[in-house]
C-alpha cells in the first residue's frame, strides 16, 4: 500500500497545488498518512496550496477514510 501513495501521489514540499491536487491527495490521505508515521520526509497533506485544494482534500479525504474503514465489509 505505501509504495502505491508513493508511487501515485508523492507530495512535493515546495511546489504550489490547486484543487485537482487536493482530490488526488485527499484520495490517498490513509495511505500518505501512514507512510508519514513510518518515514520522517513524507507529507500527507501540501504545505503550499490554495483554499480550493483545502476544501476538496478535506470532502475526498472524509470519503476516503470512511470507505477505508467501513467499505471492507460485504453483505451476502
């Protein structure tokens, strides 16, 4: 899993992201927080961005954290 956020989605410190940015970001955001705790230069969220980046990471992040969490179980 980590070297899927590290091979798709590896945030950049220094480079500016919009709001396209803050969808793919947001997608990954269990998985970069994760390589976050496990590796010190890692980020999982960008330090440079616009408030469009913060609005869609948040909605997509929201999303993915509830469909990592709760979106294992099947119904039969």
């Amino acid at each position: 899993m980590c070297f899927i956020g590290w091979l798709l989605c590896d945030i950049e410190p220094y480079e500016k992201y919009s709001w396209y940015s803050g969808i793919w970001h947001g997608l990954f955001l269990p998985i970069n927080f994760i390589r976050s705790l496990i590796f010190d230069h890692v980020l999982y969220k960008a330090t440079d961005h616009t408030t469009a980046y913060s609005v869609f990471y948040w909605i997509f992040g929201i999303l993915s954290l509830l469909s990592f969490v709760f979106g294992n179980g099947r119904k039969e």
